[in-house]
C-alpha cells in the first residue's frame, strides 16, 4: 500500500517539478531571444521610420540599397520582384527571390531560407508605377545560432533536471511517508493490543456465563463466586474501554481540557482522604505534603485523574506495610508534584517503555490485572500542561514519579 502511494506522490511531485522547470526555460528563452534581438529590432525600426519620414529612397546613394551586413533595403516592384538593388539572375537574394518577399508588412517577421536566418521590416507604397514594397532586412544567423545553443542546453538541462526531480520526488516522497507509516504501524498495533486486552475479559465472561447456564436451577448465593468474576471482568472491561476512549480521543485533539486556577494542594489532600480506608484495609498508609499553598493553573478533572492512575499504581506495586506519599512544592518558575513509593519497583531496562500503551512491567503479574493505558494517559495530562514527567526506581526499594509543570503556561 505505501509502495503504491510513494509512486502516486513521486508522480505528483515530479510532475510540479518538471512544469516549474518548463516554465523557468520557457521564461529565460523569451527573456534572452528578446534581449538578443532588441539591437536587431531597434536597427529595423529606425531604417523603417527614417524612411517614412524621408519618402522613397530613389533620391538616397546607392549603397544604401546594397546588401550587406548590416541593415539593408529591397525595393520590390508591383510583379514582387526585386528592382533595387540590382542583382545577377543567379544571386541568392534573386533565385531565392519568392521566399524573401514580404509576407507581412509593418511588422518584423523572420525569414528563414536555406539555412540562413533573417529577420525583416517592410512597407507598402503607392507609386506612379503601382504599389511597390521596401523591405529592411538583416541577416541574424549569429543571433540564432546563439538561441540554438541556448535552446540545446536548456533541453538538455531540463532533462537532467526531470530526472533529478523525478529521484529528487522519490526521496521526498518516502520522508513523507515516514510519519505517516509510522502512525500506521502504531495504529495496527494499537487495534492489535487492544483486540487481545479486550478478548480477556470477554473469554472469561462468557466462560463463566455458560457455567451458570449449566445449573439454571442454582441460586444466587451458590453462584456467588462466578457473579463475582463476571461483575469484576465487567468492571476492567469498563476501564479499559473508557481508557481506550480517552486516547482516542487525545489522538484526534478531541479531548477538551478546560484550565482553571485552583489549589493543588487541596487536591493532594482529597486524592489521601479518598484513598485512606483502601490504603488502611491493605495495610498501607497514604500521606500527603505541601509545606505552601501551591495555586495551579489547569484542568482540575484531568490532574485529578493523572494523581488517580499514579496513586492505582503505588498501591498494586506496594506491600503491606509500605507508604505512599504525595507531595507539591513550588518554586519561582516551576511547580513540581510528586508520588513515590517504597513498593516492588520497576527494573532499569523497562523505566523507558512505562509509558507505552499497553505496556506493563512484569506482565505475569496478572494478579494486577491492568490494562497497560495508565501512564499513556498520564503522559498525555502532562503534556497537555506543558509539563515534564520523570521516573526513577529502585528494586524492592522505591518508585519515584516527579512531574514538573511550567508555573506560566504558553496559551494554548
């Protein structure tokens, strides 16, 4: 498919290239054949209104009439042939003398004979003899060969330049495409990872259902168990469909985030009052400080949200008896917030790939049952907040994350 689409946008951009090209030859042959003539013009011209200012040049020296090469006149009768100068019956001009005859008048024409190239002004006067014609005329084999030669090398230099646009197009074509196959093969595995997230849960809701099919006659109470499982696959089911949604969203810019001042260290303190009773029925303690009241400017729901995902982190890494703390502190251009723990931890190799979606450290923990979109959110809120998150762990020891927001945000 991305084969196909490089050559349709080689094609295109090659196409734009070559008629710029065209155009830019096109443009510097008329300006250079203009700029050649302009001499050979403007000698005509004056010839030509020199002599309907003087009347006919039968008063005038001879030499005027001669050809020569320079300007000169021909002075054609009424049976369109030549009567000045005269010539022998085997001069070029005589045995040539059709196809030098005026074929315009009042206007410079070229004539082209034998391979000899001139170009010519000419007039029509009425005479007691009939009406007769004076043709100023100059040979420009020189100027044309000039142009010929300019012609070749623009030929030439438009085909080089055809195929170097047509690689050129190739090149640029496939850099174009670099992002956007990128965020294809991001796309198929996301669908991928999300299609094997979703089939978990669903494998084992239907399991369970059909075990409760098996005995219609069952109570509740005898049932309990697989009820349990059902409601409890349902509800990460809701989790991660939502999760899933949410980042759908961040990708097409369809997510508002609507920023507001507030304090964060309130916050704090409502995400440890809310987590309290949890942390105390697992035997874990939750603590929060903010030694100055820390005003913020932002979306108040998604940082809540990003202290939610962090906080359902510490607590499935933590054991019994570990701590959780939170803390904000500000300083004159920064607010840093921070959430640790003295859990698991995470190995070194794996703090990189945290933040990937669905990505989860130790995936045979499937007692943790997460769903790996978390922190890919988190990343996000950050972000949106023009803000800067940092991990650092220790195995068995700590889990540290600090994230660091501008205290003047750039409008958005």
């Amino acid at each position: 498919m991305f084969q196909k689409t490089r050559l349709q946008l080689t094609l295109l951009n090659s196409i734009v290239f070559i008629v710029l090209i065209a155009i830019l030859s096109r443009t510097i042959y008329f300006y250079t054949e203009d700029q050649i003539y302009k001499d050979v013009n403007d000698s005509l011209i004056k010839d030509y209104r020199d002599f309907n200012n003087g009347g006919m040049p039968g008063g005038r020296p001879q030499g005027e009439f001669l050809l020569g090469p320079g300007p000169s006149v021909i002075v054609w009768g009424p049976d369109d042939t030549i009567i000045e100068p005269r010539l022998s019956v085997d001069h070029f001009f005589k045995v040539n003398e059709q196809k030098f005859f005026p074929k315009t008048f009042d206007d410079i024409e070229e004539i082209s004979v034998n391979g000899y190239t001139y170009r010519a002004l000419s007039t029509q006067v009425d005479t007691g003899y009939g009406e007769m014609a004076v043709q100023f005329i100059r040979n420009v084999d020189t100027e044309k060969d000039m142009l010929d030669r300019l012609l070749l090398i623009l030929f030439v230099g438009g085909g080089i330049g055809s195929l170097v646009a047509i690689g050129a197009g190739y090149l640029l074509a496939g850099r174009a495409l670099i992002p956007v196959k990128k965020s294809w093969d991001q796309q198929q595995q996301f669908v991928s990872d999300a299609s094997h997230e979703i089939r978990t849960p669903l494998a084992v809701i239907q399991s369970r259902a059909d075990l409760l099919f098996q005995s219609p006659n069952a109570t509740i109470e005898e049932k309990a168990v697989d009820i349990s499982i059902i409601s409890k696959e349902v509800r990460r089911l809701n989790k991660l469909v939502n999760g899933l949604l949410t980042l759908t969203r961040t990708d097409s810019n369809q997510m508002e985030v609507k920023k507001s001042n507030f304090f964060l260290d309130d916050l704090l303190m409502d995400i440890v009052e809310q987590y309290t009773d949890i942390a105390s029925f697992q035997e874990k303690s939750i603590i929060s400080h903010a030694p100055d009241q820390v005003v913020f400017h932002g979306d108040k729901e998604r940082i809540h949200q990003l202290l939610v995902i962090l906080v359902d982190n510490a607590m499935k890494f933590t054991e019994e008896g570990g701590e959780i703390s939170l803390s904000c502190i500000k300083n004159a251009s920064s607010i840093i917030l921070t959430v640790e723990d003295n859990g698991k931890g995470i190995p070194q190799e794996e703090l990189p790939l945290i933040f990937n979606r669905f990505y989860q450290v130790e995936q045979s923990r499937s007692a943790n049952e997460g769903s790996g979109l978390g922190l890919s959110i988190a990343k996000w809120i950050v972000n949106t907040h023009q803000g800067n998150i940092k991990v650092t762990s220790e195995l068995n020891e700590r889990t540290r994350f600090e994230i660091t927001f501008p205290r003047n945000q750039r409008k958005s």
